[in-house]
C-alpha cells in the first residue's frame, strides 16, 4: 500500500485564520492530540516572527511523541544576505527541530515586485539556505511558494527554483497553490510535469481552498505523483483556509486505498477535529464531511425508511470508520420511518398506530412554530405519553410568574408552581434572577424531595428564537434547552407567542425526559 505523509500546519497556517489564536498550552494539547492520530509532521509555527512559537519549541522538546516529527517554519535567508548569519535561519535552528521547512520565491512576478531581487539572486538564497540547514543536520523541506501560479507565468523559472533546492539538498520538494484559485485539472496537469522533469525528487502538496478546491487539489496532485500532503485540521487557515485534513485523510485511505495514517487511527478523526475545535474555541461545522454531526444525519422520510431496508442506500461509507455515527431527524418533512428509527434509538417500543399519532403531532406542532430536528428528548417524551400504560413522574396543575420593579429592590422575579405527584399535591414559590429561571428554580423544589437524582440535571444552554420576526412582539418564540447529567447530554424544545409558555415546555420535558429516561451516573 502506497504511503502518503500527512503534514498537518494547523499550529502554523491554521492560527492564521480570522479568529484563531492558540496558546502555547493550546499547542502543545493539540500537538499531543495530532501525534496520537498518526499525522507524520506537525509544523509548530515560525519561530522567528514572535514570541510565543519560540516558547513552543522549547516547551515542546519535553513532549514525548511517538509518530510525528515536529517542523520549524521559515523563511530563506534575505536577498544579498549570507545564510550562517541570517536572524530567521538562526532561529530556525535554535527550535532545535528535527525538520524545518523554508518557503522561498517561485512566481516572477514575487521575485521582482515582492522580495525586489534578481531572478540570479533568488536561486542563490533558495539553494544556499537550504544547503546551510543540510549541513547543520537537518531534514529539509521546500515549501515553493506561489508555484503554480509561478508556472503558468514563466514555468522554465518555476522549474529553475524547484532546481535550485535539489542542489541546495532539500529532502522534499513541496508545490504550493499559495492563492487557491488552480483548478484541479490544471493542478494535476502541472505536478505530472513536475514529476516527469524531476523523476527523482519526492514531491508534496499545499492548497489552499479560495476557489473550494483545497481537497480536490490535494488529492489530484496525490494522483500526478504527490506523495505529501499538507493541511490543517477543520481547514482552518487564512482567507477562505487550507487544505481540509478531516476530508483529505478518509479520501486518501477509504476512496484511494492509499495509507495515510497508521492502522486504524482513522476512527479517532472525528473526535480530533471536534477536539481540535473545542480548544481553538471555534464552533464545529455540521456539516462538515466525514467529521460533522450532520454528516450522517438522514432528515428526510423517504431516505430513512430506505435506510432502514438497507444501511448504505443514503451513505456513502459506514460512519463508524471514521469516529462518526448516523443519526434519524425528526420534523415536518419525516415518514413514520423517523419515528420508529428514532425509537429504536432511545429503546422505546413504537407500535405502527404509536408512530403515525406522534408524527401527526410533531407536523401540527411545527406548523405552529416548533423545530424537533435539534429536540429528540422531546420528541422521546411523545413516545412515551402515547404509549397506554405511561405514568408521567409529575403533572402541571398551575403556575404562575410575577415580574415586579420594586423602589429600593430593583427587578423581582416571583414563580409559583403546583404540581401534582403521585396523587398528591405540591405548592412551591421560589424566586430566581428571572422568569424561565424563578420556574426551573420553584420546579425542582417541588420535585427535588420525591427524586433526588433530580438534583444531577444541570441546565447547560438556553436558547431562543424567533420564528415569525414579521409579527413583531406578538411573535412566535422557539426556545430550545440542553440539559446534562454527567456524560449524558439531551435536548428539549418549545414553542409559542408566550416565551414563559414555549420556555415551560422546553423545561418540563427536559426534567420528565431525565427522570424517566436517563440512568443515574452514580
């Protein structure tokens, strides 16, 4: 099976996208995160241009790695300078790596309105750079920078800097879509002639995805010979990002039969990119391929109830192989395939008469505002009300909620709630710092003495919205909450020109759903 090395600058170029920034303690958690999935370079970032990536390398010299090698990044020396004495070759050297990668000019039209140089005198700082760092013990490679941009301009240059750093001894010669406006065809045309007029020498890939192209260029220049990748997790990086490694990798090993990371390290892909978000403080795409939660996610009723005859009719390959899972939504455009899926899921028994009734309900109910497809806790619960013999753990009698500006005490918000459990009745009144919060607060004081274990529910995000902005004040409100319990994480939902009202929905089926439904942690 033929090796692709996965080069992954998410430390580097992915820091550079807007709203990303990474601590050195963010670094070096995602270093050791990389390392355990198999990538075979990690590029930690440019020592010389600030700072924090000069403490990075020296923090990371404690970090037992056991696949990746890391990479320092930098420049070759300046225009008429001399490489043992260049401030950025020194630093290079000084993050004491065992590989460094130089960027150097290949596109003309940088050679002589960007750096300002001679065609000469650019192929001597490309080739003596290098062979600097080759005698200091180095692995080197060669990052050519604008290349195929540089190519269409004068490819007899390109082909010349790409020259120049085989003499100057560069291990690996990489060809970068610096702008990411190639398309694939004419990617995959160049780097096959590249590959002809350099027979010798390996070659890698760097795109990045301006024209929604990272990946088809990564993998069309694999295809021409490539042999290395380069790429960021998620696609973070600048302008429109890099190359996607969360797509690259599955497309490498599960559609080209190519080995880009050791054994059965794939699995762990979806978990790294959700991890890798969590720590840039990034929200993850859904819908992200392969990776997102929305992924394998089937909505639609005619897809799943062709889902549920045969598991690859609406798939293209098994979730689980990358870390992933398929998902049922529930919402006005399901089938009672939906339903019963969704059943089958929370272990409920959903006869045909069941699921037809439910999904009757959810369509009238999204119709008047509400949205399943993120509340399956809610959708659950309406299984069980419609079974026969359902017991609910409590039931409504009355609330009532005061909002008050009082003289001298500000804002007071006063809820008043009675239940009825087990045939008796509770009367609670409890106070909160508003109305969704003075309910949630007066609920668990009435319920908390019948089930302790309610006092495990943790209200974790409240969200509202909404649906009909046209009708002003008198609009519909959606409001959606998580609840968890330890490692368990479930959503609720409700809806209705009153936000008190759409908020008590959300929030009673959010507690019945975790009384009946989920096991005690303990």
């Amino acid at each position: 099976m033929t090796r692709i090395d996965i080069y992954d600058t998410t430390l580097r170029d992915g820091t550079q996208g807007e709203g990303i920034s990474l601590s050195v303690d963010d670094k070096l958690k995602i270093t050791e995160i990389l390392d355990d999935l198999g990538v075979a370079y990690i590029e930690g970032g440019w020592p010389g241009s600030n700072p924090k990536d000069a403490a990075y390398f020296e923090a990371v010299r404690d970090v037992k790695l056991n696949h990746a090698k890391v990479a320092a990044f930098g420049m070759t020396c300046r225009v008429g300078g001399d490489p043992a004495d260049d401030a950025n070759i020194r630093a290079l050297l000084d993050a004491q790596t065992p590989v460094v990668t130089v960027v150097g000019k290949t596109s003309m039209l940088h050679v002589t309105e960007v750096i300002c140089t001679t065609p000469e005198e650019n192929l001597r700082i490309i080739r003596e750079s290098l062979a600097y760092l080759k005698t200091q013990g180095k692995e080197v490679i060669y990052d050519a920078e604008h290349f195929f941009d540089g190519f269409k301009l004068d490819n007899e240059y390109s082909l010349d800097t790409l020259q120049a750093a085989v003499d100057g001894g560069a291990d690996l010669v990489v060809l970068c879509d610096t702008n990411g406006g190639t398309m694939y065809w004419e990617l995959e045309e160049i780097v096959g002639f590249v590959r002809q007029a350099l027979p010798n020498v390996p070659l890698g890939i760097h795109t990045h995805n301006d024209g929604e192209l990272g990946v088809a260029n990564s993998l069309a220049a694999v295809r021409a010979g490539a042999v290395h990748v380069q790429g960021t997790i998620n696609g973070y990086g600048e302008r429109c990002g890099n190359a996607n490694l969360c797509s690259i990798i599955p497309d490498l090993e599960i559609k080209m039969g190519l080995e880009a990371l050791p054994d059965g390290k794939i699995r762990r892909l979806t978990h790294v990119a959700r991890t890798v978000a969590e720590i840039a403080n990034q929200t993850p795409y859904g819908n992200r391929p392969y990776v997102g939660k929305s992924a394998f996610a089937h909505k639609g009723g005619i897809h799943v109830a062709a889902m549920r005859r045969h598991v690859d009719s609406y798939q293209h390959i098994d979730p689980t192989l990358v870390g992933n899972e398929m998902r049922f939504l529930v919402s006005d455009l399901s089938g009672r395939g939906n339903i019963l899926a969704l059943a089958e899921a929370f272990k409920l028994d959903a006869e045909d008469h069941i699921a037809r009734k439910v999904l009757d309900e959810i369509k009238h109910l999204e119709h008047q505002g509400y949205a399943f497809e993120g509340a399956d806790a809610s959708v659950a619960m309406m299984l069980r009300r419609a079974q026969p013999d359902y017991k609910a753990p409590f039931d409504l009698i009355d609330y009532m909620v005061l909002v008050e500006q009082r003289r001298g005490r500000g804002m007071v918000t006063e809820a008043t709630i009675k239940l009825s459990v087990e045939g008796e009745e509770l009367y609670t009144v409890a106070d909160g710092n508003g109305p969704v919060n003075a309910l949630d607060r007066a609920l668990r004081k009435a319920l908390l003495p019948v089930y302790p274990r309610l006092a495990e529910f943790h209200l974790v995000d409240y969200k509202v919205r909404i649906v009909d902005s046209g009708s002003a004040t008198g609009a519909t409100t959606r409001v959606l909450i998580d609840t968890r319990n330890g490692h368990q994480r479930w959503s609720t939902v409700g809806a209705s020109t009153n936000i008190i009202a759409a908020s008590w929905r959300a929030l009673a089926d959010s507690v019945e759903y975790g009384l009946c439904s989920v096991q005690h942690d303990g």
